[in-house]
C-alpha cells in the first residue's frame, strides 16, 4: 500500500532534516485564534512565508543542491519565474555552487533581482515557463550543468518533508494537514512522513479552480496535462503533476478539495488583516480551503502558509477588493459636467460624508459618451457601509448620478 518511492522518500527525510535545519528556519507553529473561531476547530499556522527566501521551496533545493554538491558537481541550472528560483539560487551560494536560473522575459523585477541577490546567473528567455525550461535544458547540456526539477525529484520531496518532522515535534495530536498542490512535491514529501509516523492523521490536498491537475490526474488514473487559467495562487499553476509524485498522492492523500480565486484573495486578506500574516496566492490556499467551509475541521488542523512572495502590485487588488467586500471601502462611478469646478463639488460631497478618498480617475473619452462630459470612479475609504447611501443621495441632490459598482 505504501509506494515504494515514498519510503525513499522518507529515508532520504532524515538527511534533508540535518542540511536543512543548518541552513533554513525552523519556522514557527502558531495557533490562530481568529481562524480557529472562523472554522470550529484548534488551526495552527505553519509559517513557512517567514522561511529564508521567503517560501518552503529553500527546503527542497537545498537538500537536492547538497547532494550535487557531494557528488562533485559545480554547477545547477533550474527553470522557473518564483520560489524554486530563489530557492535553487540560495542552496547553490550556501554550497558555493554556480546556479544559472532561465526566467521567462515576463518574471517580475522583484523576483529577478531577488534571485540575482543569492549570487544566481539570470537568464532571460521566452514569454512563459516551457520556453524557460526549454533554454534551461540547453544550457544544461552544453555549459556540463546539472538541471534541478521543481518537485519530481526524491531529493527535492525529501527536502519538502522536513516540514512534516518540525510540525510533528511542534504538536503532539495532529487530525489533519491542509497541504497546497502544484507539481506535488510538497504534498509528497509531507505525506511520505506524516502517513508513515502518524497514519491517523489526515492529509488534504488543495489546488486552485483555474489549475486542478492533480484531482484530475487521479480521477483518470494517470498524469494527465491540463491547460491551467492564470490564479492568483500563480505557485500552484502546474499543467501535469510529476510522474513520482503522482505515484505518492494518488495512493496517499486523504482528499483534494479547489478553491476559487475569490476564496484565495478573502484568504490572503484575512491572513494580513487579522493574523498580521503576508501570504502569498499559494500560501493562503490551505487557509482558503479551510475558510470556505470544504473541509470538515475537526481538532487540531494545522495549514500550511507555504510562502510570503507576493507582487505589490497583486497585494494592493488583493486588498482593496477585500476592503469593497468588508464594507470598508466602496467604489462610485458616475457622470459629471466636464467644466471647472465639477470634480471638486462632487469630491466635497464625500467628503462631508467623512469618506477618505482614495483614488480617482477622470476619464474622459469612453464609449457613449459625449464631449460636454466625463466618468469619474473614485475609490473611497468609508467609516460605515450606511454612509454610502447618504452619499449617493447627497450627489443626486447636486445633480449628478453616481452608483457603487464595487
Ligand atoms: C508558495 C508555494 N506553495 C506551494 C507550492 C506547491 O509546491 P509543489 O509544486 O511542490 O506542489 C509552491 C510551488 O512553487 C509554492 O511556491
């Protein structure tokens, strides 16, 4: 019943657990007493977003980087545009190995330089992934480099599985683990361990809507490759699971359970607004999963907070979206004049009301309209979800039709 491959993966945990805590966190387990309240059950936060590099992904890459490293090898190449690249690039500067990363041409200046920060070569190449790894691959083999996997690597999931022994040394009774699924590698290494030294306990998979390879590959009984949507939880957008770690999570895992991308952002919010937590799209997944009522919790379930390495530019929508939906902030569009003094009178209006002001924009060219007049939205920061009626009343008084469209 137990894959074969999971009890290498197992034996090789024990290793990983001693390069790994030399060279990582050994992150914190926190309960979560707002989650707990949330979801009816005792929820502890495993805060793998305060690792070094800022994701679990360092575990993995280190482990798989040491072993090169003693087989004499000098150099890794990886494919990647987030963790893994930052990961890979740390683990070969602990070992003194040369690391070349192939990022596609739209990776994020953050993550670039992030990347080039551990002492990583940075290759620039392609519009997405394939390209990237294509390169990778070439460069591999002409510059005699050797090619780290993101998650179809025993190395790589043994390193993954270390969080499973800090976690079972961290809490006694564990009913279940609420693991994120992108390639698999994670959810392999954690149920290599946790099924072996705690079968009792419960693993639970999580993929987003928009990329449900894993679930999919289990109902046909195979890998199969699927054509993933973009998701805000962009580490989990795989298109095929790893032939290893499907051979894992097929025979192991509990369930898997999806969420949507609403559910992930309210998870990521929630996560910074009342935990005082920066999750990224991936890393909120597991608390998304538990927030959306999918998962009967029951006791002591521990979700894991996978990473931290989330876009501004994603956090900022993230957020305001999450503030439209708490009643906190709301957006107005209407139609004004366009002549001086307009915009004023109607920003006067607001602020009467003591709304605060966010953003606005004044468009003035837009379908259907004429020239005499302009859109305005404005993103307002309100002290109660009343006050917005009020407004909008106050504004129809002036003469201008405004409505809250988010
Ligand atoms: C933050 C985060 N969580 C979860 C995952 C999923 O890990 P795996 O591909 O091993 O399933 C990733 C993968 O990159 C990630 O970056």
């Amino acid at each position: 019943m137990f894959p074969e491959i999971a009890n290498e993966v197992f034996s090789r945990s024990k290793e990983a657990l001693e390069i790994v805590s030399k060279y990582a966190h050994r992150t914190p387990l926190e309960r979560s007493n707002t989650i707990s309240k949330m979801v009816g059950a005792n929820v502890y936060l495993k805060l793998e977003n305060l690792q070094k590099t800022g994701a679990f992904k360092v575990r993995g890459a280190l482990y798989k980087v040491y072993k090169l490293h003693q087989q004499g090898v000098k150099g890794v190449v990886a494919a990647s545009a987030g963790n893994h690249a930052q990961g890979v690039a740390y683990g070969a500067s602990v070992f003194g190995m040369r690391a070349v990363i192939v990022m596609p041409e739209t990776a994020s200046i953050a993550k670039v330089e992030a990347t080039r920060g551990y002492g990583a070569e940075v290759v620039l190449y392609g519009a997405v992934y394939d390209d990237a790894e294509r390169k990778a691959r070439e460069i591999a083999e002409k510059e005699g480099l050797v090619m780290v996997h993101p998650f179809n690597d025993v190395d790589i999931m043994a390193g993954q599985a270390t969080i499973a022994w800090e976690v079972l040394e961290q809490l006694k009774e564990i009913d279940a683990v609420i693991v994120p699924i992108g390639g698999g590698g994670l959810a392999s290494g954690i149920l290599s361990v946790i099924k072996k030294v705690s079968p009792k306990t419960k693993v639970i998979g999580v993929e987003p809507e928009a990329a449900p390879k894993m679930l999919t590959s289990i109902k046909e009984g195979k890998p199969v490759t699927i054509e993933p949507k973009p998701s805000l939880a962009d580490g989990l957008v795989t298109k095929r699971p790893g032939d290893l770690t499907f051979e894992i999570v097929s025979k192991l895992i509990d369930d898997i359970v999806t969420v949507s991308e609403r559910e992930i952002a309210h998870a990521i919010y929630i996560l910074l607004e009342r935990c005082k937590l920066l999750a990224e799209g991936a890393g909120a997944a597991s608390v998304a999963a538990l927030l959306s009522g999918k998962i009967d919790a029951k006791g002591n379930v521990v979700a894991l907070v996978t990473g931290g390495n989330i876009d501004i530019t994603v956090l900022h929508r993230v957020l305001i979206e999450g503030m439209c939906e708490s009643g906190r902030v709301t957006i107005l569009r209407g139609v004004v004049p366009d002549v001086p003094g307009s915009l004023s009178r109607v920003l006067s209006v607001i602020a009467r009301s003591r709304g605060n002001v966010l953003e606005v924009k004044h468009l003035r060219h837009s379908p259907g309209l004429d020239p005499w007049h302009a859109v305005v939205e404005i993103i307002v920061e309100v002290p109660s979800k009343d006050v917005v009626q009020r407004m909008l009343r106050d504004l129809e008084a002036m003469g201008v039709q405004f409505n809250e469209v988010g």
